[in-house]
C-alpha cells in the first residue's frame, strides 16, 4: 500500500501549501520526520477541475504515499484529486484549524470520507459530528514554533506594555456575513445580546444549544439555510462578545493594547492599536507584555488558539478563558499553575489586577507554562502524534 509508514522507508509527503495559518510551521515540523522526504507544492484554496488533474500529475511525478492538508486548501470541490488519491491508494491526511464544516455550509463541499483519509480538528468538539458523518477523526491541538516563539535573552522587568490582546477584529468576515443574508443579520438583535452577557457572566455557557434555539424560532429568508443561519450566528456572537471585552479592558487600563489589524479603529481610541508580524515580531510584543490575554471567539468551544502555545513559549504570562481542553493540556490552579484561566469578564479583570500587582508570582507562572510548551506542545510534538496515530490505523487489521 502506497500509503504504509514504516521508519525504515522513504516516505514521500506531499504538502498543498497555500502560505497560510499554520503552514509553515507543519511543514518545517514534517520536514524533521526521520525517513521524510516533504515537497511543498503551492497551489489555490479551492482549484479548478484543470488545477486539480495538474496537481494529481504532479503527486504521481513525485510518487507520492502521503497527501497532508490544511482545512482541505488544495482540494477541489469537483472530486478530481479524491478520486485520484482513492484509486491509487494514497494515506489524505487534513488538519482543520478552523471548522471543517465551514467549506461545506458557506461554499461548496468538498470533504468527503475515505478509508485512507484521516482527519484532525483542533477543536475536540468537532470530533463527533466528523465521526457522526463517517470519517476517521482525531482531536489534534495546534502547538507552537520553537524556532519562532522563545523567551530569548530577555531582562526581568522590561516591559513595552502591561496587557495586551494579539487578534483580528473579523470586521471583515461580518461584513461578508451581511452580504449574505442583511435581513436575517436585524432578526439577530434580540437575542444575540442576551447571548454575549451570558457568555460575559459564564464563558462556559452552553452558546451553542442557546443559538440553536434562537436559530430555530425564526422564519429563514428565502435560500438561507438553518445550517447557514446557524453558522452566521454563531459567529456574530463571537464577533460581538470579543469587541465587549476589548471594550471593557480599554475602558478600564489605561495601559492596555491590542495588536491587529485596521478593523480594530472603529472600537480603539487613538495610540491603542499596534501593527505586528507574526513571524518577524509578535514574539517580541508577547515577550515583552506583562499579561497577554487571550480572549477567544465563542465558536471556539473546546480548542486553543495559537496564543494558548506562543505566548508561553516566548516566556510571556496568559490569561486564557476556560475551557475542558485547558484543564486538560495545562495546570491552571495551586503552587504548580501555568496559565491563568477565566470564567468571565469579571474574573478576567480581578486577574489581571492580581497578576499585575504580583510580578513574582506572575513571572513563576509563566516560567512553569514555557517548560510545559518546550516540553510538550511544540509543532513537532504534533506531527509526531499525527503520524502515530495513522502509523497504529493502518497496522490494525481490517
């Protein structure tokens, strides 16, 4: 079978690369796997059929065993490439940073399960619904570069800032969204509100069911489906909640700053917004942060963000909201803690007072959550229980 791993052979993978999100990082970090040979090969999101026999040519020129994806970029919604990679029984194997329902609700479908298709959602509550619609899916965390994220030389007590927030506004994103559906957009107003103050009081509130509800009670536009109206909701609610606690924190610390893009203006008085690169300096506004906190959408239920793994890694202390995964992956509580953990806004502010009144106990904390990162939650880390696991699933007997 084309798609076997075994230490002893050459495994040629093949990456579709796109240049985006975590890319690089899954690359460098495959690209370290004993007895790997990693081509990258740049091709669009979403090619067309005539792209999609190209790359086919090219994966059959390379004599590829191994296909390895990110959120499906490279995959054609015509089916070209599954067929191709099915017939010649080759090992697809896609990580979603981002809801792998996404392409199917908002665009054109393109996943589709196959007996050599293994699929890793960084969000754990994605994994039933994708085993639900039969395919082989595993929870897979996203991680941090070390290469890129490291405390460095850095002097105690040095700081550019005292708290700070790294995110995008997703202006954009819900001004896509009110192209698609404006009127169903106004039906929203009565009950997101409720929905961002329960969330507000609660960041473990069950948003979901509550917008499912929601969802349900309202007369849908002509051609917009409650799958669709439901993903626009949820993702409204996360874009509201995130702009009342960016809000809420400005109001209150004056030296409070938030890294992003030109989105954030409509919100942020003058001199609170900073531009950052994430490969050339955000390790550094990390490094030289006394909080960062980490105020993630409400869609992501049971996930990490990148921040959850770079912050530490830079040697920088966070704040992050509460989650079963984060009690899971990181010591939150007592002598040993790593992270801090939020429960709600108010909870969030009576951190961040503490934790900037209390340095010592600040840096203690965030010394023990780089030596959990380096030790445990780097790039490579993932990689290599990617490929134990398909490694165990091709092994087992059928």
């Amino acid at each position: 079978m084309k798609g076997s791993i075994t230490s002893e052979d050459s495994t040629n993978i093949i990456f579709f690369n796109q240049n985006y999100l975590i890319q690089r990082e899954t690359v460098a970090a495959l690209r370290r796997l004993p007895g790997a040979r990693v081509v990258a090969v740049d091709i669009v999101p979403s090619p067309s059929g005539g792209q999609a026999q190209s790359a086919a040519r090219v994966l059959e020129e390379q004599g590829c065993s191994i296909l390895v994806t990110v959120n499906e970029w490279g995959m054609d919604a015509g089916g070209v490439l599954w067929e191709y990679l099915d017939r010649n029984k080759i090992v697809h194997v896609n990580w979603s940073a981002d809801d792998p329902f996404y392409e199917g609700i908002m665009k054109v479908k393109k996943y589709r399960p196959s007996r050599l298709r293994f699929d890793f959602v960084s969000d754990k509550g994605y994994v039933k619904p994708m085993l639900k619609r039969g395919y082989k899916a595993y929870f897979l965390p996203l991680a941090t570069d070390l290469e890129l994220f490291n405390p460095g030389a850095q002097r105690e007590n040095t700081w550019d800032n005292d708290i700070v927030f790294v995110g995008n506004s997703y202006t954009k994103q819900m001004d896509g969204f009110l192209k698609i559906a404006p009127e169903f957009i106004d039906t929203l107003a009565p009950f997101l509100g409720e929905v961002v103050q329960r969330y507000d009081e609660n960041v473990e509130h069950d948003v979901e069911g509550h917008l499912a509800r929601e969802v349900g009670k309202i007369r849908l536009p002509h051609g917009l489906s409650f799958e669709k109206a439901y993903f626009i909701a949820k993702h409204a609610a996360g874009y509201f909640g995130r702009k009342r606690m960016i809000r809420s924190l400005i109001e209150r610390y004056p030296g409070f700053r938030v890294y992003g893009e030109q989105g954030w203006l409509q919100e942020l008085p003058d001199g609170r917004l900073g531009t950052v690169k994430y490969y050339d300096t955000l390790c550094a506004v990390y490094r030289r942060a006394k909080i960062t906190i980490d105020i993630n959408r409400m869609v992501i239920r049971n996930g990490f963000t990148q921040r959850a793994f770079d912050v530490p890694a830079s040697g920088g202390f966070l704040i992050t909201s509460a989650k079963p995964v984060v009690y899971e992956y990181f010591v939150t509580s007592g002598p040993a803690r790593e992270i801090a953990v939020f429960r709600s806004r108010k909870e969030l502010i009576e951190l961040v007072d503490y934790y900037l009144a209390h340095e010592d106990e600040r840096l203690a904390i965030a010394q023990r959550g780089l030596k959990k990162v380096v030790t445990r939650h780097t790039y490579d880390h993932r990689i290599a229980e990617m490929f134990r696991v398909i490694s165990q699933e091709l092994k087992s007997p059928r």
